[in-house]
C-alpha cells in the first residue's frame, strides 16, 4: 500500500506516533512517501531507521525533497502549500503509482483499512470523510458558497485523510490549472483560506464521502457522537475506527493539559515511538 | 520471574488484558502460576495457549487446582478466599520459588519492574503499596485499629499488587497459624471483613511500603494525584507507572459508561485481547 505524508521538523515526532500505531494496528506493507521541504538529510535518515524498525524491515520510507520543485512559487502557495503537496502529489510521485492515502501526522490508526484502499473511485479524485458537527459543517460550507460563488457545496470535507485517485488526476486536463486558478483568486481577494478550502470548492464534485466514524473520527467529539447514537461508545471506536484524528490546535504531545478521553490511548503510543526512536538515537 | 494470578471464570477476560499488557510493555519471561478452584480444563488450556501464542512460546502457564485442598475449609474461609490463595500461596507453589508478584487481573502493566521484583525483603514478608485518598486511607486505619484492637496500624495496603517473600513464609512458624487465627476471630465477631483486612491487620508489621504512582496507581484518581502534585500528569504515568490498577466497582471491560480519562487505554487493550483470544478459538 502507498502512504503519503507531509510535514515539517516540528510535526516529526507525532508523525513518528501516527507510524508506531499503523504498524502496530494493522498488517500491511507500506510504501511511505514522506514530501517536504527542508527536514535535514540527518533527520531523514533516522526517520528511515525508525521506519524498518518498527516494520521488522517490511515496509520503507522514501523521502521526497521539493525544496526545487516549489521553490519559485513559495510566496504564491504560502498559505496553501501543505495541501498543494497533497493535490498534486502525482507530480513527484513515481508515475506508476495508481493511487495513494494521504494521511495527517496527528493521527492514531486503530485498524485495518483495506476497504477504503480499495475503494471503487469511479470518476472521483478522492475520497475522504465531513465532520459532521452541525455548527462547523453549516459555517464553513455557507462561507464557501459566499466566497467561491458556487451554490452547489453542500458538504466541507476534512483533508487529514485522503485517499487519492493519482491515475485520474494525471489524466485530468484541467487538475492543475483549476488548483492554481483557485489560488491566484484567493490571493488576489487578500484572504487567508485554510488549506482545506482549496479541496472543498475546486474539488467539489470530485470527491466520495466515506464514513466518518470509520475514518476520520475527530478525537475531541467522543460525546457528540454518543449522543447522536448511544451505539457509539468506546468499544465502537475500538472495533470500527481506523483513524482517530487528534483535530484542533490542543495536541496531546505538547500539551500536558490535554486531557480528553482519548489522551491516554496517545500518550501510551506517544511513549513508545519515544523510546523506539531513542534507542535508534543511542545505536 | 514468576507471576501469581488468581481468579474465577467470570474475571478470565480482564485477566487476558492485563497479560497481554504485561507481555507488551515488558521484556522478560514469566513463570505465570494461577491458583483456581473451579475453571474449567478447556478454559485453562486456552488460557494457556493464550500465554504461549502473547509471549512468542518464550513464557507459560502453570494451573494450580485448589479444590481438594481447601474443600474443608470452604465455608470457615469464604469471605477471605482468595486472600487465602495470595497469603498462602508458598504452600501450593513449587518449593523452589524464592518470590513471587502476585498481580491482580484488573491492572494494565505499562512498564518494567525488575525494580520491585529484585527488592531486598530484609525481614519483611511482603512489599505493597498504600492508596494515599486521605479520607479512605484514614477511614480504613481507624475501622481497623478498633476491630482488631491493635493500636499500631498506621497504613492501609492495597492488596492488588502484592510482592510475597515465599522463602520467609515457609520458615516463620507462627505465619499460617496468625492467618487462620485471624479468620476464626473474625468469623466469630460475625463480620464480613474485605479481604485486604486480613493482611493490614496480621502482617501490619511486616510490609515494605513501596511507591503508589509506580506501583498500584489506582486509576479512577488521575485528577487527584494532579493536584497533589502537577507533575503527576500523563507523561508521568507512561514514562513510570508500573501497574494501572482499575480499582473500585465499575470496571471498564463490562461498563461502557466508564469513561475515566484511562478508558481509551483499557479499551485499546481490551479489543486486542479479545481478538487474539477469538483467534485462539478460531484455530
């Protein structure tokens, strides 16, 4: 299977958390296309050491450095470069490559995920899952609407987990003018769009909506989601979830007050790839 | 090192929790002895094929069947049964065991503890932890000091993880006479006394007082123990907490109302317990 991620020094250690629990919750070989910008070769190498590790040699890790690629459009992208790696991820990747899941660093994979893999696009670019809170949903899809002028975005999907289509993107005449026209628009409204925008209002018909619960679950709404279904409760999560998402600008690994029902599950795995990566460090 | 573990049929599943905890985040190999009186020979022998399938063959389970023995003393004993099985474990262990850590089977285990295992008795017969909630420490000091006239009980110890200096109870001579006596007198006062009484009251003088946090951090009180001490957060827990203890009466393997902040953790454990049992059944 292909994994994409993204992120700079500052995110490695969560990275290395969201890695400790996809090898340690499911069976796979992994493919991990890592795109970034300026995380050093020294970094890059331990990061690969952690990677067969923690895969018993399985799996690996192959950096991709964009420095060049973005270098003339850094001041251009600059408030959407993280999701400009994400969607035109078919540029660097190697071209047989058919399709790829992007996933967050601020994750904790829980179990297998095979059928979103393998998930039929059709004629989609993506799949990926809303956050269903009612407020959030409500706010965000009525400022696109204003702001793009389209009156057909009905949902706002979050971009933390992303199965891609590489093959029909590649195929796409128009993909990558519509991403960077969507840009230079932005730019030139002054506005500072959140990066998940740009997938919301360029790509709106393009994208299949999978399950929430199963695959995007925001890790601060255990008790909304209960109270929506009283069936929703720790041991669903357990069995069904296959990405808790750690959402929000509260994250476990700093924040020693973070302390939500899913705080202990984190600091447990944050503990482990800790003392898995120092003992890489010490060798 | 060797493990006590003792319980009936209904405490199998958080037993297979906390083992699977214990083979997780520990590296040694375990002599596991269980002290029973009526499960079943296939639950004993997937139990044990549950053993050798966590520890990669490299640990085992040992059943010891108390039937005979204590069928005479079933009724005199039975508020204090499985205390009985803790306090006079050397008399059914092999004579060769020096020690033994008897664990409770609500614990998740998260870390190393060569520490406790290796710790020097000196003249005493057990190590054990207090539970430090001033209101129930002082409530049990002072109920006990009254019922059993002595007036030189200061601590109340958990029994739940519980190091027993096997080499010294065999030697003292007057160690079972003392519990048998104990039972008599409070059988003839007609109380039902915990059965943690019975060792803060007879062995008050020979307990090694360790380390709560590290040793028996009772997990209902992270909120407690933060505001004793801000330290005590999160991090603290996985970076030294030994033993996880799910005291108290609701217990996260039954109750999905239990939603502690060490919930999520449980249930993690829980769910893959479950699944490498199933497995076990399935084969």
């Amino acid at each position: 299977m292909n994994i994409l991620i993204s992120c700079d020094e500052n995110y490695l250690r969560p990275l290395r958390v969201m890695l400790v629990s996809l090898f340690e919750n499911t069976k796979n070989k992994y493919n991990i296309y890592l795109i970034h910008k300026n995380i050093s070769d020294k970094k890059i190498e331990k990061l690969e050491d952690f990677v067969e590790n923690i895969s018993d040699n399985k799996s690996k890790l192959i950096s991709i450095k964009v420095d060049a690629l973005f270098m003339g459009a850094k001041t251009t992208f600059y408030y959407t470069e993280e999701m400009y790696y994400r969607l035109l991820a078919y540029k660097y990747l190697p071209e047989n490559l058919g399709k790829i899941l992007y996933l967050d660093p601020d994750i904790l994979v829980l179990n297998s995920f095979e059928k979103l893999y393998n998930i039929d696009f059709k004629d989609n670019l993506f799949a990926a899952a809303t956050h269903s809170a009612p407020a959030v949903q409500g706010a965000n899809v009525t400022r696109l609407s204003l702001s793009s002028g389209y009156d057909d975005i009905s949902n706002y999907f979050n971009s933390g987990i992303l199965m891609i289509n590489l093959n029909l993107a590649r195929e796409s005449e128009n993909y990558e003018r519509e991403v960077k026209k969507y840009i230079e628009e932005s730019k030139s409204f002054g506005l500072l769009m959140p990066d998940q925008d740009l997938l919301n209002v360029v790509f709106r018909n393009n994208i299949i909506s999978i399950s929430e619960l199963e695959y995007n679950y925001d890790a601060r709404k255990f008790l909304f989601y209960k109270l929506k279904n009283k069936s929703w409760d720790l041991s669903y999560v357990m069995d069904n979830t296959k990405f808790l998402h750690f959402c929000g600008k509260r994250k476990p690994w700093f924040d020693e007050e973070y302390i939500g029902i899913f705080a202990s599950l984190y600091k447990y795995f944050l503990k482990k790839a800790d003392r898995i990566y120092k003992n890489i460090e010490d060798m």
